[in-house]
C-alpha cells in the first residue's frame, strides 16, 4: 500500500512512472498514446487526468521526457498540461522541445518552466527544479531500424531517495561507466525490459549496484507476437543471481513504497 510520507513508484505505460511523495511529484516518459509497434499506450482516463492535474496527478512539478519517440512523448498532450497547471516545468532534449514548440497548443507563456536539455553522449548537467535535484545525462540511443536521438537518463533525487531512468539508452558498459555523477547510490534503477537478456547491460548494472532495478518497457501483451516478455522472464530467471532485487512493471498501476 502507497504511504503517505514515504516516497511512491507507481507505473503509467511502457517506460512511464510517476515518482511522488506527499511534498514533490514527478513524471517521467509518462504522457503519450504508445505510438510504437509493440509499445503500450497510456490510457484515455489516465491520459485526462495527467493533462488536467486532477486526482493523484494534482500538483506534478516535473514531466521529464528521455526523448522525443511517441512511445514516451506527446507533444500535443504535454502543451495541453502546460496550459491547464501554472506550476508544472517539462525538461527534455531539444528535439522534444522542438516538437513542442511547433504544436498549435503552445504558448511562449510556457517558455520559463521549460528545460531543453540537449546533452552530448557521456555528458550530464546538474539542475534543482522546485527542490529536485536531476542530473540531465546524454546517452546513446538503442535503436534498430528507426532514427536513434540522443537519449537523456535522469538521475534525481526525491524524498531522499535517488533515481535513474535511463529511458531507451543503449545497454552499453560505455554508456555508462565513464559518468560521473554515476559514482553515487541509487536507490532504484528503471531499464528496459531487454536489458535482462544482456550479459552487457547486466555487466553495467551490476557495476552500478542500485538498491533495487526496475524493469519495464515491456511489449504491449496484444502485440507480443515474438513473446518477448515471456523472453525477458526467462532471462532474469536464469540471470537473477547477477541482478538487484527486480520488479517487473507491465499493468498500469503496479508499483512499491521506498
């Protein structure tokens, strides 16, 4: 059960959470209609709520965006939240922002709570945003087939707890073993589900040693026609001993209480 004075994890779609305690509220991939083949969608009511800051999604102070691909972001959607809450800032790379700028909802009066964060790969920026702390970190992209952006990880603090996201980063040992703000505990960790089937990317999350992993992204289960998942919990099985205490997010609503 979500406590009130602790910090909550709670899972949106595909690569989206939510990250609040009762004092601070953060978003991160979490407003988009899963445009991606296998990606699953946030839905509607979920959707309506995020955009008009009702219900638990009053008063969110941060949407953080990794990049700029429909599965994660909607241009449309987060002009609209911008619109309806006077205090919430959006942070992303500069092809989010660019995105956002040219949707007919935008307003210039939005221009002081956003943060283009266009970083290059293997570097990171230090911001506080209404008393959060996020390191904006450049990754590379994993990608096959499709253009591969720059792919922001976020490091943050929140209730006293640390948080990676790395977004779609590529599960590369380079991408993550020469950061510096890295050199910290973190509490918990969020990766794509293919992550667990990677000797590569499990190497670079042992070498991170976070308190707990979080595995998501996962294929939407309509769609599924390869078994990923399936694929994905036979991999942590036979390589659960390498890994911190996992959790699996796959239906909207799944989370945990630091």
């Amino acid at each position: 059960m979500f406590g009130f004075n602790k910090v909550n994890i709670s899972f949106i779609a595909n690569a989206g959470v939510m990250i609040y305690s009762n004092k601070q509220k953060v978003l991160i991939d979490a407003l988009h209609r899963g445009e991606d083949i296998m990606a699953s969608s946030v839905d509607e009511d979920t959707i309506n709520e995020i955009v008009a800051a009702t219900g638990k999604f009053k008063a969110v102070d941060m949407m953080l965006f990794s990049h700029e691909h429909g599965d994660h972001f909607n241009a449309s959607l987060t002009a609209q939240a911008l619109e309806k809450s006077g205090i919430l800032n959006v942070m992303g790379t500069k092809a989010v922002m660019d995105l956002l700028k040219a949707d007919e909802a935008y307003s210039e009066e939005f221009a002081s709570r956003l943060w283009c964060m266009d970083m290059s790969i293997g570097l990171s920026t230090h911001i506080n945003i209404r008393g959060i702390n996020i390191e904006a970190i450049g990754m590379e992209h994993d990608a096959i087939g499709r253009n591969c952006p720059v792919n922001n990880s976020y490091l943050f603090t929140l209730g006293g707890k640390t948080f990676l996201h790395v977004g779609d980063a590529k599960g590369t040992k380079a991408n993550f073993e020469d950061v510096a703000c890295l050199k910290t505990h973190i509490d918990v960790m969020f990766v794509p589900f293919t992550y667990v089937g990677i000797a590569e990317a499990r190497e670079a999350i042992s070498a991170l040693a976070p308190g707990k992993l979080v595995v998501m992204h996962m294929p939407d289960s309509e769609k599924d026609d390869n078994n990923w998942a399936e694929k994905a919990h036979m991999a942590y099985a036979t390589n659960s001993a390498g890994l911190p205490s996992t959790v699996f997010f796959e239906k909207p609503g799944d989370g945990f209480t630091l």
